[in-house]
C-alpha cells in the first residue's frame, strides 16, 4: 500500500500518494457518492534471451484506497496529475461568499 499524504488548504484539499515507478495510465481515479477512490494496476512481463539461456520476469501489483469526501467540495473540479513518481490529486471546496450586508428600508 503506498504512503498517502492529505492537506487540508483553505480553498482545496491535496491528496498525494507515492506511487514510483508507474505510469499516469495505471491510475483510475473515480468518484462516486461522496467516495474518491484512487487504484492503480501494474502489469508487466520482460523476457530476455541471451546465448544459452533466457529469463522471463513478471511483475504485478495492485492498489485501491478509498476517501469519504466532505460535503463543502466541488467532485466536478477535481484535478489529477502525475510526476516524478507522486500522484497528486487536488480536491476543490465549495467557495462560501461571504455575508453581504444589507440595510432594509422601512414604508
């Protein structure tokens, strides 16, 4: 399971997870019902064939987590982007506009 990171900032919430070694198209990153899940699938198989001998390595590995999202986020604005091995996802709250002041006229 890959370390995760999350920061709470006052306009977002950042998500990073380290994830070395793989590549941006072995994430899936899905929201449903208030749930962020962030998985990621490796598949890979190299074969070498050297004078007398050859060797085949496989390497598989598979991770999902899951995150209950609060209700003050934005799910249609949710960022992703992947490099130097991190994958950081940037979770949008809701912007509160502050009270207005208003004055009422009396009749």
């Amino acid at each position: 399971m890959p370390a995760v990171n999350v920061k709470d900032n006052e306009k977002n919430y950042e998500i990073e997870v380290a994830a070395p070694g793989m590549k941006k198209e072995d994430f899936s990153i899905t929201v449903d019902s208030r749930i962020l899940t962030i998985s990621a699938e490796v598949k890979e198989e190299k074969e070498v064939k050297e004078d007398k001998y050859s060797r085949r390595e496989f390497v598989f590995g598979s991770f999902s987590r899951s995150f209950t999202l609060p209700e003050n986020v934005e799910e249609n604005n949710i960022q992703a982007n992947y490099e130097n091995g991190i994958l950081k996802v940037v979770v949008p709250k809701v912007q509160e506009k502050s009270p207005q002041k208003k004055t009422i006229a009396l009749s």
